[in-house]
C-alpha cells in the first residue's frame, strides 16, 4: 500500500504545516496509513501540486484553488476544535484513495 500524499499549507510553509504534519501522521498512522506530506505556504501550493502527486490539501491558511484535489480546512484540528468532524472529513476521502 502506498502512503497517503498530503500537501500541508500554513502562512509561511514552516511552523503551523509541520505541526500539522505531525498530528495527520498520528492519525493516520492510528489507522494502518502511512502519510507522505510537505509543508508549504500558499503561495508555492501551485508549484507544487504540479511537481507532486497529491491526494489531500491540508490548510490552515486560505488556498485559493485546490487544482482538483480535496481541500479540508485544518485550522481547527490544529488547534483542538472539531477534531472529530476532521478527521471523519480526513478518513472519508481517504477511503476514495487507491492506495
């Protein structure tokens, strides 16, 4: 099985995305998945959604445009508000992943 490839955004790419990283690799990892991730600002998600093979986006800061791949708002589950409602949100598109 292939891991889960998931673009993680926060203002400035570093602090918020990796932290936010570490929580969606507990999560999934809770639930037999393996996360592939990188971690960038807003600016640089078109690049790299055409320079990677992504799955999910993963924000705490607005995205623009999802190119095409789900967009979920992290903000809470970063934070620890609806952190259920995410990770439900989370799961169901990963079950739509061929992995």
């Amino acid at each position: 099985m292939r891991p889960v490839r998931i673009l993680s955004v926060c203002g400035s790419g570093t602090v918020s995305s990796a932290m936010l990283t570490s929580k969606l690799t507990d999560v999934l990892e809770e639930r037999g998945y393996e996360l592939e991730a990188e971690e960038v600002a807003p600016g640089g998600v078109p690049l790299a959604v055409q320079n990677g093979n992504y799955d999910i986006i993963a924000y705490t800061s607005p995205v623009e445009d999802g190119f095409g791949l789900p967009l979920l708002n992290a903000t809470g589950f970063l934070v620890g508000m609806d952190e259920d409602e995410f990770v439900e949100e989370l799961m169901k598109e990963v079950s739509k992943l061929k992995l």
